[in-house]
C-alpha cells in the first residue's frame, strides 16, 4: 500500500509538471526555500511547502513590506497561485497582503515596494481588487470593469455584486488567484471567478512592466502564504 501511494504520489507530481511545461507556465517557487527571491528574512520562510509571510503583536512592523521575486521584471504574463491569510492571534483578528506586478522597488533596503496590486484581506473587503500601491490608490474594486481615461477620469461598469462575488473567496482556507496583464488590460481572478479588470489609459502612470512581488501589510498581526506560483510571461 506504501509503495502504491509514493507511486501515486509521484505520477501527480510528474503530471503536474507536465501540464505547467505544456501550457508554457513555469514554477517560480521551488516549494523548499526562497531561492529566487529576496525580501526581511525575520517576516518571510518557508513552511509546509509554501512561502510564509509572519507578523506578531510583540514585533509589528512599521510599514508594508514586500517579497521580491528577482529573476527580472514582467510585461505581459498570466501568473497562477495559491494563496491562504490567517489572522496572527485571534485577539487582533485581520490582516492584508496582496500580489504587487508590473511594480517598482522604492526602497530596495526595506523592500518597498509601488505598484499595481491584486489585493488580498482578511475582511473580504478589498480581495480582488486593484490597488495601486503608493500610487493612485484603489482603481477597480470588486465587481467593476473599470477604464482609466487619459485624464485619469474614471469610466465604470458593473460585472457582479461586490457582496456576491465576495462569497467566492474562503477565509483561512487556501484560494486560488490568477492575474492576467496583457497590454493596458489588468484581469484579477480568485476561484476562477473574475472580481475586477482594470483598463489603465493613463498613459502617463499607466506601467507597461515591472517586478513582481508579495506583500506583508502593517497593522494586526497576520500569516500569509503562497504555494504552486506559476508564471506565463510574454
């Protein structure tokens, strides 16, 4: 039976594989260490398989934090995850993160980091969103398909309830989160359900490509995690 379940064990890994390959995405996280990455090695590790994020009530941090993949920036890609938020204590019930692409490093000691991201909270407030980190703030939320005019006037139309599609989300269970950028079009998925789609005609804040990161927000104490990171990149 031992010998039956390891051989199992290692058909799914190998499939797995195979599908990525066959589909031209790529594991960008090894499942055993933070290879390719860099961020504060006191809030980030790897446990179970997954990258951690860590925060405390004895040790909060004094500003958002970021962990950097550092193989380069992206343009156009689709990237793939799973992702799981927990509150840190349940005193101090909450926490944020959040998926940063097409994004800049400010502060390359503190990895700080601006740029678009696909919000993620424990509330279920803000997941799915785009935030525009130290930028222009909260561009689509929830439920909005919405175009960024050239004058940075805002054209909005509806593809769901907010509430409803809130639903879809799991808290403190794993969820799966795909992001898809092709040109100016920014797509954010969670549970294969689309939550908003951004049209950024910005042109002059509007970033073309940048790097990818994950956040640790400051606030209550929280875990974050993310495990099978698949990156499409044109």
């Amino acid at each position: 039976m031992r010998m039956l379940l390891l051989g199992l064990s290692l058909a799914l890994a190998i499939s797995s594989t195979t599908f990525a390959q066959q589909s031209g995405f790529k594991e960008i996280f090894n499942g055993k260490d933070l290879t390719g990455w860099k961020g504060n090695p006191k809030l980030w590790s790897v446990e179970d398989g997954a990258i951690t994020g860590k925060t405390t009530a004895e040790d909060p941090i004094k500003f958002n934090t970021f962990l950097v993949w550092a193989d380069g920036k992206l343009a156009d890609f689709e990237l793939e995850l799973e992702y799981r938020l927990r509150a840190g204590d349940e005193k101090n019930a909450g926490g944020n993160s959040g998926i940063q692409y097409r994004s800049k490093l400010v502060d390359e000691e503190k990895f700080i980091v601006g740029g678009y991201q696909a919000d993620i909270d424990y509330s279920l407030r803000y997941s799915g969103i785009n935030y525009e980190e130290r930028g222009r703030g909260i561009l689509a939320e929830r439920g909005q398909r919405v175009t960024l005019e050239a004058n940075g006037e805002k054209k909005t139309e509806s593809i769901g309830s907010a509430e409803e599609l809130g639903k879809k989300v799991k808290k403190d269970e794993w969820n799966k989160y795909r992001v898809v950028a092709k040109g100016n079009k920014l797509s954010h998925y969670i549970n294969d359900t689309l939550m908003s789609e951004t049209i950024d005609n910005q042109a002059e804040k509007a970033a073309k490509e940048g790097i990818l990161a994950f956040q640790i927000h400051q606030g209550p104490p929280m875990i974050i995690q993310f495990r099978n990171v698949r990156l499409k990149s044109e």
